[in-house]
C-alpha cells in the first residue's frame, strides 16, 4: 500500500486581518459549531465554578438514559426530602418547590431545570439514575469524559458552591456542542421562555410557582435565532452563560463565565455581543456536507474495487469576513489501496484543510457502504492478475 494525497482544492484570493474581541468577563469562548473553529477565546481552558451551567451535565446524563430507551418523559420521578423545598439548602437557591413523596414526570424536570434553574429538580434526577447525588457525580465524570472533557470535576448535581465543581469554558462549550448534536429531539426544549409547574402541592410553593416562570436565559427574549443553553450565578463566581444562536442556517456556540455584572440582563447582554461578533466578523466555508462523494479508493481483495468515501458531519473552515480563501487548500489523504473487508462508517482516510502550509482544519474520511472481502480463488484470482500485470 502506499500514501495518495489528493489536492481537493485550492485558492489564492486577497486577505486581511480583523480585529479582536473585548470582555469584561473572566473567560469567554465562541465556536462555529459546523466547523469547531475558535473565534474567540479568553482564558478558555481556566478551570472556574461553573454554577448552575453545570446542570448541563445533570441534564446530559438524563438525555442520554432517554435516548437509550431507560426513562420517557413520562416517567415520574419520586422528591426525597434531599430535594424539599423545607430543605435549609434551599432556601436562597433557585428551585421548582417540591416536596417529599411527591411525583414529578421527566419532562416537567427537564423544564424545572432549564426555565427554573431547579436545583431540588437535579436532586430528584440524581438519586432516580444514580441513588444519590454523590453516586451521580460519577456518572457525570464518566460523561465528562466520554465528551472528551478531560479536566472538569464535579461535587454536585446542581451547581450550588462545592469545591469539587469546576469547568472551563472550552468544555462547557463541548458539551453544549454534544447536546446540540445528539439530542435534537429533545434540545428545542432550550428555548422554552416561559414554563408554570401546574403540581404544586403547598399554597406556599403555589404562590413561589406563580412568580417563577420565566427563563434566566434573557438573551431568548432579546436576540432573534437564540435557541439556549443555560445560565448561572453565584455570589463568588458571577454570571455565567452557555448559549447557541443560529442565524441564516449557521450556528455558533459561546461561553462566558465570571462575568461582573448585575443581572441575567446585563449577562445576555454580554453573550449577545459575543454571539454577534462572531456572525458579524467571521462567515464559514463548508466544503463538504456528510453523504457527499469525495474520493474513490481501491479496495484490496474487495468484492468491489472500490469504497466511496464521504465525511461524518460538515466539514468546513471558519474565516474572517475580511480574508479571502488565500493559501487554502484541501487534501485527502487515504491508503491506495485499502484492504478489505470494509465497514460502512470505517475510517478511510482524512480530510485536511491547510492555510499556508498549517493544518487548520481536519476530519476522518469515512466509507458509504461496506465492501465484503472476495473468496478465496477470488483472492488468488487477484494475485496472478497482479503478477501478470493484468
């Protein structure tokens, strides 16, 4: 076998610099979710509390116990006193108001959580996955990395302080990324503005549920294509957002954390200025979608000569609006020829954008269909035909 490199595209047009972004927030990071490019990055692998952004964790977990077939959103999930509101914990912390023995159903939980923030509701989902929230913060470290979030740690389900909850932004933003992706069905749920939990059981927590209903995440009330994620709060910590905006079929990601301002207002504020900069300074070139033909490779003692390969999910390069497409070129690089038997969804090759002589983007070429290996007088077949120059 031997290496082909394939020259897919190239460009020479003008290019020009642009000018950096500014924050009053501690850490801020913004990707192009279709190409993972950074667009801004500030202190975005400083580990920080994450406060309540870390439920999205909690929420992941449950997501993936859903698509898994383990829970529905019908299911009912039982309040132990761990999550009551007459809870002490609770008091100051931003909750659903549920009370012990009560039932609660799946999707009335993930709504508590992304509208409310709920706390008691984390517990709930907890202790229902995992029998208590300690066990569960295992079962969110396994995730984290499973993710490939390979410094977040987590104390809790909820985000209340713990010295054992930090995140950096570059992973908040994984896992945004990872929800986005993989839950699809469910995700829309983040751009709920408004949810009244009709359960109550107390004229006290009636009375709390009347004048809690709106979502912390301001930037749904103040920015036309926000979609989510999740907000968070602590006195030591600050304001903290993730959130995704998708504007003219382009999605981008951002993070901000440590943000001294003071309120969810002047925190979409911020994120709202982050996400725009990003739509307004950079645009993306997507040179190939998944499903697409983009290279033919020879299959060693294949049943058919050749596989197909494509790409996985969008492969495409994020730029300034400014810069052309100079000293772009795309490669495919593969082994000519590959051995069979062949999978489909196999890993073929790669895929390569380079900007003058540096990689700048990269993904796995993967084969559309399967291609069996020939039977034995097939293969003996091949080797005279190889011998004889035929």
């Amino acid at each position: 076998m031997k290496k082909k490199i394939f020259i897919l595209l190239l460009a020479l047009i003008t290019t020009s610099a642009h000018a950096d972004f500014s924050t009053r927030a501690k850490s801020a990071f913004l990707i192009d979710y279709e190409s993972g490019a950074e667009i801004v990055a500030k202190n975005a692998d400083e580990l920080m509390p994450p406060s309540s952004m870390i439920k999205l964790m909690t929420l992941t977990v449950l997501f993936d116990e859903i698509k898994a077939g383990n829970l529905t959103m019908e299911d009912r999930l039982t309040v132990s006193e761990n999550a009551d509101y007459n809870n002490p914990l609770w008091y100051p912390a931003s909750k659903i108001c549920l009370v012990t023995g009560q039932t609660i159903s799946v999707r009335d939980a993930i709504l508590g959580l992304i509208v409310l923030s709920g706390g008691d509701a984390s517990v709930v989902v907890a202790e229902k996955l995992a029998g208590s929230e300690s066990a569960f913060t295992e079962l969110m470290q396994k995730k984290a990395r499973e993710i490939g979030m390979t410094q977040s740690t987590f104390g809790n389900a909820s985000g209340l302080p713990n010295p054992n909850n930090l995140m950096t932004s570059r992973e908040l933003a994984m896992l945004a990324n990872y929800v986005i992706t993989n839950h699809p069905d469910i995700y829309p749920l983040f751009a709920t503005k408004r949810f009244e939990f009709k359960e109550h059981q107390t004229d006290w927590c009636r009375e709390w549920g009347r004048t809690h209903t709106m979502n912390y995440n301001k930037l749904l009330f103040t920015m036309p294509g926000a979609d989510g994620l999740k907000t968070g709060h602590t006195e030591d910590g600050g304001y903290g957002m993730v959130a995704s905006a998708k504007i003219g079929g382009r999605r981008l990601i951002g993070v901000i954390n440590g943000f001294r301002g003071d309120s969810h207002d002047a925190l979409a504020a911020e994120m709202k200025k982050l996400l725009n900069y990003g739509f307004t300074n950079t645009t993306n070139k997507v040179f190939y979608r998944a499903g697409d033909k983009i290279a033919k490779i020879p299959v060693w003692y294949g049943r058919q000569p050749y596989v197909i390969a494509t790409v996985e999910k969008t492969f495409a390069i994020t730029l300034p609006k400014s810069e052309g497409l100079t000293g772009i070129r795309v490669l495919a690089r593969y082994d000519d020829p590959i051995p069979a038997p062949v999978k489909r969804g196999d890993k073929v090759g790669e895929i390569i954008a380079e900007k003058n002589g540096e990689i700048i983007a990269r993904a796995p070429l993967i084969a559309m269909d399967k291609v069996n290996k020939t039977q034995f007088f097939g293969r003996v077949i091949k080797n005279i035909r190889v011998m004889l120059g035929i």
